[in-house]
C-alpha cells in the first residue's frame, strides 16, 4: 500500500519544502510510502520504488514554482478541463477540512457524490447520522437538487428559498426542524409557505414548519 500525490518540490512555500514533506509524512506516521511522481527523482527513492512496484525510471525531477512542465505534460497527455494553476489544496482550508472528518467521522461507505457535497451550501451535522446541507444560491440549490439521487431533499414549495439536502433519515420531529432550515435563510416575507419533502422511499409530503432554528443552534451544529 502507497499513497500518491501531486506534490511537488518546492512549489508552494510554506507546504512543500522538503522538510516540511518529511514532517508530513512522520505525523501522518507514512514515512516511505507517500510517492510524488513529480517531483520523485528529486527525493529520496519511496518503499515502493524500491520494491520496483513501480519504476523510477518513468518518475519525473520537476521541482519549484514554475508550471511549464506539467502544462506541457497535460498537453501531450491531451488533459483538459483542469483548474488554473492557483492557490492551494483545499484540505488546507479548515472550515473544508472540517467538513472532510465530519464525513470521515460519520461515514463508513463514501461516494463520489458525497465528496462533491463538501464543497456546496452550508453543512449541518443535527446528530450522528444526520446531516443537512442548505443551498446558498440558486447554482448550489441545482446542485444540490443533482446529487439528491436516493436521499431525501427539502425545497420550498410556493416560495423562493434555499434547497436543502438531507443525509440520513430524519424523523417526524426532525422534519419539522429540516423545515424551519429553509424559513431561516429564506427572506422574512416568505416564511409562511408551504415545504416539500421528497423521500425516494415514501415519496412527496407537505411540511409546515412553525419556528426556525436559533442562533445558537446554528452556531452548534454548523460544520
């Protein structure tokens, strides 16, 4: 077992300095197995190179900041699509990296989609189990709505509001505060409208929540 990256020597100034990769990977306790193809002919030889389970005669000696290399590389692999070489990983983040233990904490099975997830609307943990995440935009309410396959999702039924997305399943109370979700980021003159709740198992329902979640509340449980 090896672990792959796309590090490479010297790039970013702070992270990826040889030592602080060394130090990395003693706290990660992952000495020798972290492989850079990258940069790998630059740095010391890994486990699995070693065990020639992989050749590092293919490996590449890219190192600093400059990008001509892997631009020119992506080219001749015909690679597209791929962002524009600026800041930094978004594990770096921490209100992202939260999110990341919060799903890694609660989650046995991930899916592509639950990964997609991390990066849209704001993310509530109501218990273990349950998680909501509530659209800030009508782009994130779409989102939302395409990752919904097989999970319950919330939406306002006769006025505007935010879509949430609901992991695990909630009970008759939580719906209620699922509900009161929706009439907290929406406008205050449309907080008497009707919610609908589409469960792929039970199908639509109407809910009507009476209250909305408090500050408190929301500080609490936000991830």
């Amino acid at each position: 077992t090896f672990l792959v990256t796309g590090e490479v020597v010297g790039q970013r100034p702070m992270s990826q300095r040889r030592h602080t990769l060394r130090l990395i990977e003693k706290q990660a306790e992952c000495q020798g197995i972290v492989l850079r193809p990258l940069s790998a002919k630059v740095l010391p030889p890994t486990g699995p190179e070693d065990a020639d389970v992989v050749d590092r005669d293919l490996l590449l000696d890219v190192a600093g900041r400059g990008r001509k290399v892997q631009l020119a590389l992506a080219s001749k692999l015909n690679l597209t699509g791929f962002s524009a070489p600026a800041g930094g990983c978004l594990l770096t983040d921490k209100n992202f990296s939260r999110r990341v233990r919060d799903l890694l904490q609660h989650s046995d099975d991930l899916s592509h989609e639950d990964l997609e997830a991390l990066r849209i609307g704001r993310h509530y943990r109501i218990r273990p189990g349950l998680k909501v995440i509530v659209g800030r935009r009508e782009s994130e309410n779409d989102r939302l709505e395409s990752l919904s396959s097989g999970k319950v999702l919330f939406s306002p039924s006769d006025f505007p509001g935010p879509v949430i997305l609901v992991v695990g399943k909630p009970d008759s109370e939580e719906l209620e505060l699922i509900g009161g979700l929706i009439r907290r980021y929406s406008k205050q003159t449309y907080r008497e409208g009707k919610i609908s709740v589409h469960d792929p198992e039970t199908g639509t329902q109407i809910v009507q929540a009476t209250g909305v979640p408090s500050d408190d509340w929301l500080t609490q449980h936000l991830i």
